[in-house]
C-alpha cells in the first residue's frame, strides 16, 4: 500500500557541483542504489552560464577559483547541516590546475568547514583508485572542453602521483555537455588507447560516461575508472558504507 518515498536510506551522501552542472548528480543517481540518498549544493562557478552552456574550452582562471573561498567553503558548510555522511567534491579540473598539495590542504579546509564530516575529491579518489586495482599506467581522456594546457596538467598530476601516463589527450567528440553520447564516447575511446596503458581514467564530473564503462572494459580488457564513478566509491568508503547493490558500473566496484 505504502510507495516508495526516499526517506529510508542507509546512508546519505552530500556533493558540491558547479551551479549549472547536472552531470554529477544524474551519473551519481544512476550508479547508487535507491538505499543511498544524495543530496546536492551548487557552488558558483564562473565558467558555467545559464542552463549549462560553457565555451568550446573551459578557461582556467574559474576553475582554480572554484576551489576557493568562499563559495564551496559555504556550500560544504551548509551542505554539513544537513544529516550526511560524506561529503564529494565533484570536480577534477580544478586538481589539475591547483595540484595534489593544495587539493589536499583545500580539503582538509573542507573537512574543518564541514565540522569534521570526511570530505573526498575526485582526483585524489582517482589514484586510490587505480592504487587497489594495482594499476602502475594510465591512459587518460579529458573532456572536449578541457584544452592542451589543462590536459597536460592532468597528465602532471598523475605523473607526480607516481604513475606512467603514455597516453593523454582531450577527447575529439564534439564540445558540449548535450553532445555526448555513451556509444560515440566508446568508440572514440576504444580507438585511442594505447596497449601500454593498464586501465582508462576518463576525466570530469561534467562528461558524460558511466553509462560506457562496462562496455569499454568488455572492448579493452582494462578497468576504466570515470570522475563520478571514483567519486561515489570512495563518498561510500568515507561513509563506511559498502559499496552494495552496484553492478555494472565497472570492476571498481567488485575489487576488494
């Protein structure tokens, strides 16, 4: 008699996105089970206009400024007020342009806004990450909207981390959230990585690509590790919370 109404979850997760982004909330929501309830706090972010529309290229200037006060200092703030669990920070470029050192000081930052709640990036997720699934190369593939010079420092951030990165490069699909396609990311994907590299890591929140990673593994033979799949596994693992109920959504989720 009684339907469904979300209230009776095991654990509930709060995300900081970019204020006109969607992709983090809707990839996050299709991947988690319906006992995992997310809750979501938009943060100014100047490379963004109205209805999600972005340049053909993301310039660097806001996203540094994204990780800075104060806006997603108040947000994780008022994002801790409510009964959350863990707090993921939905945004990879910003890493890229900052660095491990300060992506880990923005975060403990974070941490003490948030009253002690565990707060998790997806950079950082990322390389704990390919580290339990024993991965030493990588190639990566970052979104159409991220330039040479933004990529290049992705590439940086990895090397830094410790890990080879043969191959690294924009994806060549077309510039725009609404442009992507699970089937044409695929395809691209699957004709560019090199046999060198022992796992896909496919950069930004904002890029849609959860729904091609079980293919991509079956093409390739490699885990494929994507910013919104990292950043829920390890949301859940800072929850405490098991990774249950989530197939199909790449080997991650079945590794120990």
């Amino acid at each position: 008699m009684w339907q469904p109404d979300g209230w009776d979850v095991r654990v509930r997760l709060g995300v900081l996105t970019p204020q006109a982004d969607v992709g983090p909330e809707s990839e996050l929501r299709a991947m988690a089970p319906l006992d995992v309830g997310l809750h979501t706090a938009r943060v100014p972010f100047g490379g963004m206009g109205r209805g999600g529309v972005m340049d053909p290229t993301i310039p660097l200037a806001p996203v540094r400024a994204f990780s800075e006060p104060p806006g997603v200092d108040e947000a994780a703030g008022l994002l801790a007020a409510a009964p959350v669990a863990a707090i993921a920070f939905a945004f990879t470029s910003s890493a890229y342009v900052i660095g491990a050192r300060a992506e880990a000081h923005m975060l403990a930052r974070l941490r003490e806004r948030a009253q002690g709640l565990p707060v998790v990036a997806t950079c950082a997720a990322t390389v704990d990450a390919l580290r339990v699934l024993g991965v030493g190369r990588l190639a990566l593939v970052d979104p159409p909207w991220f330039d040479e010079t933004l990529n290049d420092l992705g590439r940086g951030y990895y090397e830094e981390a410790g890990f080879e990165v043969p191959y690294a490069a924009p994806c060549g699909l077309p510039s725009g959230q609404a442009l992507i396609r699970p089937d044409a990311l695929h395809d691209w994907v699957a004709a560019q990585v090199p046999d060198a590299a022992e796992a896909v890591v496919v950069g930004g929140n904002g890029f849609r690509a959860v729904g091609a990673i079980e293919a991509l593994e079956a093409t390739l033979g490699r885990p494929v590790l994507t910013a919104n799949q990292v950043l829920l596994w390890a949301a859940l693992r800072a929850a405490g919370a098991p990774a249950e109920g989530i197939e199909r959504y790449g080997r991650l989720f079945t590794t120990a």
